[in-house]
C-alpha cells in the first residue's frame, strides 16, 4: 500500500511539473492617489534564445515587431484612474498593451482599446495610442520576462519592462 501511494505521488508530481507553463501568468500593480493600477501578462523566459531583431523570437510572431508585451494570452492593463502616459491621455477602464519592438533598442508602449484577446491578435485600428519608452540595459541578462508598477511620489508612477538584454521604461501620472 504504501509503495503504491509513494508511486501516485511521484507521477503525480512529475506530471504536474510536465504541464507547468513555460511562460507562466504574472501581475504587478501599484496604488497612486488612492487608485488601483494592475497589468497581468503571462512571463516568458529566455531559455538561450536570441528574443530581439532580426532573427530573435518575437520576429517569429505574426504581428512582428508589435509585441504583445509578454506571452500567452495579450497584456492587460485595468486603471481606476485617469492617467497620463508621456503625452497619451488613458480614461480608467481596461485595455490590452503591446510593445512595438521595429527597433530593439527603442520601443514604444502600444495601449489598445481592444480587452480579452489572445496575444496575438492585435488590430491597429484599436490602438487608443502610442508612447516612446526610455530605454537602458540591465546589468545583466534578464532571463524571465519582468513589468513592474511602480510610485515616483505623489500622483507619478512608473511602467518598466524588462527581458534579456534590454529594459524600457515610461512614466505617467494618475488623476
């Protein structure tokens, strides 16, 4: 009995191990002037690949080089403020990002009116507009695909997207 019950675990854990995501979901957020901000996306790894330019991964995509900003299933962004990213005014609500990536090493944030997608289903057409990141390199590779929310003080915040071998940054104020 108990080598039988030993021997279910062991499948049991190797099976679970065998299912688990290669990108598995992820979420930050951050509160600004009382007001929730939160983006899940599901994070993928690098896994010795080239991710960027001609060649890397994302130029595999379908919509390439517009990016659905992490994997899985498309990028949501919920805001119960109004907010300001660079010079494009967001209403509170819900929408889908993706990262035009034409140029690794200057990315802009594509915020689309579209929700619920599949990450690869992006339409221009929805897009409520776009903003040029700040671009930096991390001081070593970033192997798991990272956004991370952050306060600047006051009513500021900050969007950073980090993988590989680069990171991107926009600020934005809530209302």
């Amino acid at each position: 009995m108990t080598k039988s019950v030993l021997l279910c675990a062991a499948f049991a854990i190797t099976a679970s191990l065998s299912f688990a995501q290669k990108s598995p979901p992820a979420d930050t957020s951050v509160t600004i002037a009382g007001k929730s901000i939160t983006i899940k996306y599901s994070a993928p790894s690098v896994r010795g690949r080239k991710i960027f330019g001609d060649g890397g991964q994302l130029s595999k995509d379908p919509h390439y080089p517009v990016w659905r900003a992490g994997a899985n299933a498309a990028t949501a962004l919920h805001t119960d403020a109004d907010l300001d990213i660079g010079d494009l005014h967001v209403p509170a609500g819900d929408y889908t990002l993706f990262v035009n990536v034409t140029d690794p090493d200057h990315w802009d944030l594509i915020v689309s009116k579209a929700t619920k997608e599949w990450g690869l289903a992006y339409n221009k057409d929805m897009d409520l507009g776009h903003v040029k990141m700040d671009m930096s390199k991390p001081p070593a590779l970033v192997e798991v695909y990272k956004m991370t929310l952050s306060s600047a003080g006051g009513n500021s915040g900050k969007l950073q997207l980090e993988w590989e071998n680069h990171a991107a940054s926009v600020s934005f104020t809530a209302k």
